[in-house]
C-alpha cells in the first residue's frame, strides 16, 4: 500500500470535526499520485459527496474542458484534492475549525505528490494556501512561491477563480481561468525535471 492510500485510508476514518457526522463519504483526492501540477478546491459539494471525487458535477466539467484545452491534459495527469475532505452543510464556505482539522491531510498530500505548481480554485483554497485574508480578484493574475509555511520548499501557486464562480460570472472569468492556466503550463514547463 502505497503512503498515499494509507493517508487516505486514515481520513475516510477521521472525526475531527463537525463535517464527518454528516458526510456521505470522504472526498479524499483524485489523480497521478506522482502529479506535477495539483488543483485545490474548497470542499466536496453535494455531488462530490455522492460520488466520493472531487470536481465531477458540472464545474468539474468545465475544469476537465479547460485542462484539456489549455494544458491538454485529463485529471489522470494531475492530482484534485480540496481544503476539507468533507462536504459543508449545503455547500457554505469550510469553516476555520473544520479547515484546521483537515490541513493536515491536505499538508501530508501534498508532501507525497511534491507537485511543482498548485492552481488554487477560488477564495477558500486560495487564502488557505497562501496565508492571506485577501480575495481572489485582488490576487489570481500572478505566480506566487510556496510561502514558508507551505509543506515544500519549491514551487508555485497559481491562484484562480473556482470553476463554480466562473459558471456564473460568465465569459470574462473562464477567460481569466484560461489564462491562469497557460501561467501554471508555462511554470511547469520552467520546473520539469
């Protein structure tokens, strides 16, 4: 058995918090466990729950439509995860405890995949990565270097947009998700070993 189904055995058993009694099933991850690029969401939504992968409804379509497009790449290629492994109560933001309770999985996941670039989806994922209050609008755009806090020393994450928000926000985001994704393409390509 492999670390990583052994930590992903660990959380399907976990109780940490107030999300594990009302879960259908833990959302763990998805993908190459030897991954140079690793998506983070925020958390399973009802689907997810149901399905136990992350990103499957119709914002994982729009995910898998623009790896392909823009990377040429399916989910096998990368690794999904999200900040919480389990689904909020109707589909709110995780909350402080419930990401705290969780990081330690995300942070073991990391380590294990060692990807050279992270895109984070969205406000959740983007604030629990990089250690700030600030919003997606004011930061995706730009590449940042793994903080000090970050489970690696080397790499890069690209802020995005969620491709929930991008469904509704329309053209303008998906646009912006485009080219955030050539940003983390381009970064792969500078880290390749």
């Amino acid at each position: 058995m492999s670390e990583l189904d052994r930590l992903r055995e660990e959380a399907c058993a976990c109780t940490r918090c107030a999300l594990a009694p009302t879960r259908t099933q833990v959302v763990f991850g998805v993908g190459n466990p030897d991954a140079a690029l690793l998506f983070v969401g925020e958390g399973p939504g009802r689907e997810e729950d149901l399905a136990g992968e992350p990103f499957v409804g119709r914002s994982g379509r729009l995910l898998d439509q623009l790896m392909d497009q823009e990377l040429g790449w399916d989910r096998q290629a990368c690794y999904i995860a999200n900040v919480v492994k389990c689904r909020p109560p109707g589909n709110r933001d995780p909350q402080p405890a419930e990401m705290e309770a969780c990081r330690p999985y995300l942070d073991r996941q990391i380590s294990i995949i060692a990807p050279h670039v992270v895109v984070s989806l969205g406000n959740v994922a983007t604030r629990a990565l990089l250690g700030i209050a600030e919003g997606i609008r004011n930061v995706r755009g730009k590449a940042y270097p793994f903080p000090a806090s970050f489970p690696l020393a080397d790499g890069w994450i690209v802020p995005t947009y969620h491709p929930a928000f991008a469904l509704r926000a329309g053209g303008d985001a998906v646009a912006e998700m485009r080219a955030d994704l050539i940003r983390a393409k381009r970064l792969l390509a500078t880290t390749a070993v």
